[in-house]
C-alpha cells in the first residue's frame, strides 16, 4: 500500500522518467510505449525549436524598438548544452609525466656566482656549482645614426653613395620589423592549461603601435599598416612553394572552411593542410568552384570538356539532352571561365542556372585533373559538406565531426538517454578499434571491422531519432570506411579544424580585414606561421633570416621535402 501511495505522488514528468519500454512483456504495449515515447521526443524537439524561434523573433522585435534584446549569458561549460566536443571520449587518458625544459633553453650568457669566502669556516671545501637557468629578455631601443660615405666623380658625372645594410630600408631596422610582424600575426604559443592553438601574438595595430611608444619608438598608424601589409612579394611566393611542396608530401589532404569578413563583406577562409605544412585561402564564396580555385593556388579556373566531364555530368544526373548539346562544343579544349561562358550562352541559351552551375563544376574539376602544373590531391580528409564531394577521386570523411552529430541529439526520456550513451559508448570503442587497426592492418581485421560498422549502425534501438541519425551515417560508410583500405589514412580532420580555430580567435580579435590585399597577406603570414611551428621552427627567427637576408634557414618547401623524403607517408597495404 505504501508503494501505491508513494507511486501516486509521483509527477506526470515522473512517471515518464521511469518507464523502462525493455522491461514491458506484452509485445504490442511494449510497441505502444516505443511510439509514444518517441512521439514526445519529436515534440519536445518542436517545443524547443520554436521557442528559440519565438525569442528570436521577441529578440528582433525589441531591437527594431530600439529596446536591448534579451542578454545572451553563456552556461557553465561543464553543464553547457551546446558543448558537442567529443575530444574526452575518443582519447584513451594517458599517464602525465612531467619532463625537464631546460633542455630546450638556449644559454645566452653565464655568470659565475661567488660566496662570500669571509663568511665561510675555515675548513669549507669547494664542491664545484649548482647550476641555476634564469630566462629573461630586455627591450632597449637600438636606434643607429648611419654615416653613408658619398662620393663624386666628375668624370663620370655620377654620385657614388654607400648602401645601408640588408634590412635596414625605410627608416627602420630588421629588429623593428621582426617584432612586429611577429607580434601581429603569431608569436610563441601559450604552455600550460590553454589549448596549443592558442599564442601571444594577434596584436591589433592599436597595441602594437602603444607598445612601440612606450618603448620610445616614433612610428606613424600609416607606416606600421604599410610594414604589415604592403611589399611581402617574396614572402608570398614562399608560402606558394610551402603549399606545392606540402601538396606533393603525400596524396592525402584536410580540408576546411571557416567565415570572414572582408571589408564588411562575408567571405570564407579555406584551410588546407597536413602534418608538415598549412595554407590558409580566403575566397569570396564557400562553393564547389572556388574549392577548385584553392586546390590550384587560386589560379583562374580553366575549363575543359572530356570524359570526366561527363562521368561527372552523370553523378549530377544532366539531362541527356544538355549532355548531347555539350558534345557539339570544343571537346579536349582547355578554355578559360569566359570563353566556357561565352560557349554557353551562344549554344545553350535555355540552360537553368543550377544546371549551368553543374556544368561548369564538372569541366573545372575536369580541368584540375588533367592539368600538370600543379599538384594534384588523390584524397581529402573532411567533413560531408556538399562543396567538398566529387573534387578528388575519394574522400575520407572525420569520425570526430560524425561523433558530434549524435553528441547534438539532447533526448528527453531516461530510457532514450541510456541507449543514447551505450551507444556511444560502442561507438568510441569502434574508434579505438579502427586506430588499433591502423597500426596493424591485415585483410581478415578490415573484414571484422566491415561487419561491426554494419551491426552497431544498422541495429534498430527504441530511440527514433537515434535510428535516424545512424541511417545517415549508413550512407556515408564507404568514406568513413576508406581507412580499411588505406590505414596509412588518419581518422580525424582536427588539424584543419585547429587551424580554423586560430583563425576565428583572430578574427574576434581584430574582427575583419578592410583590403583583399591585408586579406592575401594575413593569408601568407598565417600559413607561415603555423607552418614554421609544424617544422620546429621559430616563427620569429624565421622573419628575421628573411628580413636580414641572412640565409640561415633554408626555404620552408625545401625542408617539407626533406622530411618527406627522409619519413615518407605510408602507401596502402591493399595492392590497386
């Protein structure tokens, strides 16, 4: 009886909490509870959705009154809601062991320390040092009065005048223009607790030019967004050869897209990298073509009309009668994007612009494959957006961006919530099972592997939209399962996500760029920088060998290919 009283003080959202569908013997009532529970997920779903929506809309309302808009308070980020980070649950933790940094310190000066001998005893012996790292650093201006030796020939009729030393040009010296570009565009990281993304430079102009002041530099807002600007021509044709020789490294690539803003004016930054190298490209568009236009180093696109062009017109299901109207224009013929236009309009007037689109994607891929003067990718290692498919002949889609799309479903019954996390907990361990296969690849594992993918995804649970999101992994299985083929192939495309990462900590910090010619520039000196930091250079050192003209580090795609060279990317074990 107590039992009965205490079960009728139970709220509705009680009872709900505890029902348990799997412990219910009668098949069609256990049925009947499925769809019910799975009923009330759909519409909290709803539930939440429009009120988001009508607070939007309240949010809108408000702002067009000219009255504050409800404030946005970010939630702890231990019971934050929208965290779908799924680091935590794919890393095995590993034991920490704490090493010596000293090693790494470079010893400047030493300095030997004396005990005062009239403080000693008399029978003190000496035992030789205990040594002691200090590190420290000094900023004293050194401002240089050049006395250039000038000459003059009547003779000749000419003035002979001596040159100041290399990096000296325009009134300030390498050191300056060093510390600047540095501060601006990415210094050392930050050690500790931060994320390794995370680095002192990123200096707005404002605080550059404070700190130049306070220093007792004299420099004008005009000249320093000169200096980081304007005249990087050779610092750009490096970054050119990073991404050629960072390309032909190995014949996989990650791929990713990030917003910007240009002069006010949304735009988007392409990521393109792997362990050696990593190029950052702002294009005007985030679309299939300009993807292509990153591939090739932003050359023009080039279009050409052959077979490709229309296996690929075929995948995007071109109507046969476009397809054979094609066939009467040029064909093998390399055209540029306004030749290909032209064509179009003067022989398929009629053609809609999404079908145009289409067309134009297939003969610019076609183009990037056949052409020779650059090097061309084999695989991208992405997410499943739509404007990465189809460019390169496979794809490998990132396990970690998957993962997050079953950390975003937020179920609302208990029972739904423990399937949610048993799944996901098989999931990981799926994870896990393909990195320990990728140590030790063998036909029979790939097989073993091919078959659990297929069970813990194609297993039916009472949870619905749980079902739903494992049939649109299901349709993606040839590429996330690329690996089984390739296991030289890595599982997850974080190191560009972490690169667009930067790239949006930069963008909080100094918002956007005002010039496509600061945006090409925060592009080079960002691909510099993190390529610098993948090699084990300093990003630092490296500016001022450039700057000085030096010659101490060699170019950077020299070393990315002596180290592929020396430890080259895996082939696969699979014979083609």
């Amino acid at each position: 009886m107590t039992q009965k009283l205490d079960s009728s003080k139970k709220t509705g959202e009680e009872i709900l909490q505890a029902i348990e569908p799997k412990e219910i013997a009668d098949e069609s009532m256990r049925r009947t509870i499925e769809i019910l529970l799975n009923l009330i997920e759909q519409l909290q779903a709803e539930v939440k959705e429009l009120r988001t929506e009508n607070q939007q809309l309240k949010d809108e309302n408000n702002r067009l009154k000219g009255e504050k808009s409800q404030p946005d308070i970010k939630a702890n980020k231990k019971g934050d809601a929208k965290n779908h980070s799924s680091e935590k649950e794919r890393q095995t933790p590993k034991k920490h062991s704490k090493g010596s940094k000293n090693g790494t310190i470079k010893i400047d000066r030493e300095e030997i320390l004396k005990y005062p001998l009239e403080l000693l005893p008399a029978d003190a012996e000496f035992k030789g040092y205990q040594e002691v790292i200090i590190q420290d650093i000094t900023l004293l201006t050194d401002n240089i009065l050049f006395r250039k030796e000038k000459y003059y020939s009547p003779s000749v009729g000419k003035t002979y005048l001596a040159e100041l030393p290399c990096g000296y040009e325009g009134e300030f010296g390498p050191g300056i223009k060093t510390l600047m570009i540095s501060l601006y565009y990415g210094a050392a990281r930050l050690r500790g607790k931060l994320p390794p993304q995370s680095c002192l430079g990123n200096m707005t102009q404002g605080k550059l030019l404070e700190f130049l002041e306070d220093i007792g530099i004299s420099i004008s807002a005009g000249y320093l967004s000169n200096l980081l600007i304007k005249n990087h021509v050779d610092f750009e044709s490096e970054k050119t050869e990073v991404y050629a020789s960072g390309l032909e490294s190995s014949p996989w690539q990650h791929l990713d897209q990030t917003g910007a803003r240009v002069g006010g004016v949304n735009y988007t930054t392409n990521v393109v990298c792997n362990s050696l190298y990593t190029i950052y490209s702002t294009t005007a568009n985030k679309d299939r073509l300009s993807v292509v236009k990153v591939l090739q180093n932003g050359r023009e696109l080039e279009l050409i009309l052959n077979q490709l062009t229309y296996n690929l017109l075929e995948t995007f299901q071109l109507p046969a009668k476009w397809k054979n109207a094609l066939k009467l224009l040029p064909q093998e013929t390399v055209l540029s994007e306004a030749e290909f236009n032209a064509l179009l309009d003067t022989y398929l007037p009629k053609l809609g612009s999404q079908q145009r689109t289409r067309i134009t994607e297939a003969a610019a891929i076609a183009f990037y494959h056949q052409q020779t003067d650059w090097p061309v990718v084999q695989t991208l290692v992405c997410d499943d957006a739509p404007q990465f498919k189809l460019l390169t002949d496979s794809i490998a889609l990132c396990w970690v961006h998957e993962g997050r799309h079953y950390k975003k479903l937020t179920p609302y019954v208990a029972c739904h919530q423990k399937t949610l996390d048993k799944f996901l907990d098989d999931f990981w361990d799926y994870y896990r099972d393909l990195l320990a296969y990728k140590d030790s690849p063998s036909q029979q594992r790939a097989d073993k592997l091919r078959s659990e993918f297929w069970k813990l995804f194609d297993t039916p649970s009472d949870y619905q939209q749980l079902d739903e999101r494992k049939r649109l992994t299901l349709l993606k299985s040839s590429e996330l399962l690329y690996v089984l083929e390739h296991p030289e192939l890595p599982l997850h495309n974080n190191p560009a996500e972490l690169a667009v990462r930067t790239m949006v900590q930069r963008r909080h910090i100094s918002y956007a760029t005002q010039t496509l010619e600061g945006t090409q520039t925060w592009d080079t000196f960002m691909s510099l920088v993190a390529t610098t930091r993948k090699l084990g250079i300093s990003f630092f050192e490296y500016i001022r060998d450039r700057i000085s003209h030096l010659g101490n580090i060699p170019s950077l795609g020299s070393i990315i290919r002596e180290k592929y060279l020396l430890n080259p990317f895996g082939c696969s074990w699979v014979t083609e």
